[in-house]
C-alpha cells in the first residue's frame, strides 16, 4: 500500500510565528513536495491569520517528525489528511 500526507496549518497570528513556522519547514524542506499559502484579505490587505497546506514526500516516520514539530509551535494548528491506495 502506498500513502500519501497532506498537513493543513492554521496559523493564528503570522506576524508572531511565521519565523518559527519558517524555520520548522525549512529543516524538512526535503519532504514538502508542495506548500500552498493564504493569507489575503483582499488585493489590499493581509490577513493576520494564515492557511498553509503541505503535500509531503518521503517515510511516514519523517511526516511524523515535522508534524510534531509543527504542533509544538503555539498559535498553530496542524491538521492531518492521509490517502492510503
């Protein structure tokens, strides 16, 4: 059986934890096939809050360490989708 993860990060206030969200998936920048971000309110203005979303690659024992790192940041919410086929 293959698997395959996609992690959802609400991040409460981009301001405060962006640098250390950056620096988490900076470490693991290996397995993040693909990072998609919003934060917009409009054309105008950003959003304090932002939604990121990460497809990843490689073992479920690394998914496991970045997702634990991530859930260790406060104002960070980390969700969880797995496909198994």
């Amino acid at each position: 059986m293959t698997e395959t993860r996609i992690l959802g990060l609400l991040i409460s206030d981009r301001i405060k934890e962006a640098g250390r969200t950056q620096v988490v998936l900076s470490r693991h920048a290996r397995i993040i096939r693909s990072r998609l971000g919003f934060h917009e309110v409009s054309e105008a203005k950003c959003s304090r809050a932002g939604i990121m979303v990460l497809h990843l690659t490689g073992s479920p024992d690394e998914w496991d360490a970045l997702e634990t790192e991530l859930s260790g940041i406060g104002g960070l919410q980390v969700q969880r989708i797995s496909f198994t086929y």
